[in-house]
C-alpha cells in the first residue's frame, strides 16, 4: 500500500467544534443587532440549518433569522462574516494530526473534499495540512464532486499510486464509503459503523488498522479484510 488519502471535514477537520467556537464569536460580535436572541440558541439554529454543510449559507442565515422574528436583511453581512472568519476556527479531530505526521513518514497523503475552494484551502492552511498532505483536491476548483469516481482517481494520479495500492478514510458512506469503492480504492469509514467496511473512531489506532491491512494484504491479495479498531 503506497497512499492514504483523506476526506476533510468531519474526518480530519471537526467541524462542529469549530462551527460552536465561530459562533460563539459571532454571536458576540452581532449581539446588539439579534434582539432578544441566546447564543446557544443561536448556535443550534445555525446547526439546524446548517445540516452538516449541506446547506448553503445564505439560505442557513435567511431560516435562522426568521426563526427569531428578525430582519432577514441581516443575512449577506452575517453570510460574508462566515466565510472571512469560520476558518480561523478550525480544529482537528484530537491526535489527527500527529497520526497524519506518523502516516507520512511511510505513505503518500492527500486530501480529496468537496466544497468551496477558498474555504477549504483556509481551513487546509489553519490545520497545517500542506505539511503533511502532497495532494489537495477540491471539488469547486476540479469542477468534480464526491461521490464521482473521477475525483478520486485524480487524486489518485497527484498522489502517483493505483486504486489498489491506496486507501480512501472518510464519515460520509455515500460521499466516501461508496464513492471510494466504486473507483477501486479501500474504504475506511471514521466514527461510523458500517458493515463490511472497516471502522475507527480514535485517531491513535489507525496506522495499527493500516499495519493490518498491509500484512492482510500480502498473506491473500484476493481475499483481505481489515478489523475494526476503536
């Protein structure tokens, strides 16, 4: 096995910690114009909206406004302030990046996400990523999203391995799991449980689950598995 590569948010990047640590700045700095508004509540409406991501921003700000009774005229300032700040936010999952350290002294790493480019590539820059990782593909930048196998084969290209030499970590089982599988590569699904597909969700165990797909790989090229390590 030659190269790991990874999905972003939700498997290196926790977004939900950084989506609570930006709110709880945001809310202080909007506060005189979100009358009668409480930060958690705040916060949870955003969350709500939000759904994982999935959810373009301006229409997130337009239904959280309108939750609270308020002007909806407030939207564009409070959707510009999210993408100027949201990454200077960013957290890693703990341990991610010192396994991410420890895995590219033996693997070639990349990150494949979708998402907009500049966003990413500031929270990719926040996390120190580009220190670790050789290829960093985009979905706004490559005009290609997951769970299209040709995403994953370009990055297959930049990271110069072929899909069974590589494996693909990610939550999402559409987006990751499937997307992944259908162009060739290994999944591994992180802080899930997916049957049939191995499984982690602590940062610590995961050269340990790579070790063992190595060592299963070549006892049986045709007949592998991978155990689930928590």
């Amino acid at each position: 096995m030659k190269a790991i590569l990874f999905d972003l948010d939700g498997t290196i990047h926790d977004r939900h910690t950084t989506l609570q640590r930006f709110l709880a700045d945001q809310f202080q700095r909007f506060q005189s114009e979100l009358h009668g508004v409480e930060a958690d509540g705040f916060a949870k409406a955003f969350l709500e909206f939000d759904q994982n991501g999935y959810v373009e921003k301006p229409i997130v700000y337009r239904e959280l406004l309108s939750r609270f009774s308020l002007d909806t005229s407030l939207e564009p300032a409070l959707t510009a302030d999210y993408f100027e700040k949201v990454a200077q936010f960013a957290v890693a999952y703990p341990d991610a990046l010192e396994t991410l350290q420890e895995l590219s002294m033996s693997y070639t790493l990349g990150i494949v996400t979708n998402g907009p480019a500049l966003l990413q590539q500031q929270v990719i820059e926040q996390l120190g990523l580009y220190w670790h990782c050789q290829s960093m593909i985009i979905s706004e930048v490559v005009g290609l999203r997951k769970p299209d196998p040709a995403i994953f084969k370009m990055a297959l290209t930049e990271v110069e391995a072929d899909a069974s030499d590589a494996i693909f970590v990610g939550d999402h089982v559409d987006n990751d799991v499937v997307g992944s599988r259908n162009a060739g590569l290994q999944p591994v699904l992180f802080g899930g449980k997916l049957e049939g597909v191995p499984c982690f969700s602590d940062w610590r165990v995961l050269p340990a689950l790579i070790a063992n797909w190595n060592r299963s790989e070549r006892k049986n090229k045709t007949d592998y598995t991978i155990m689930d390590m928590d």
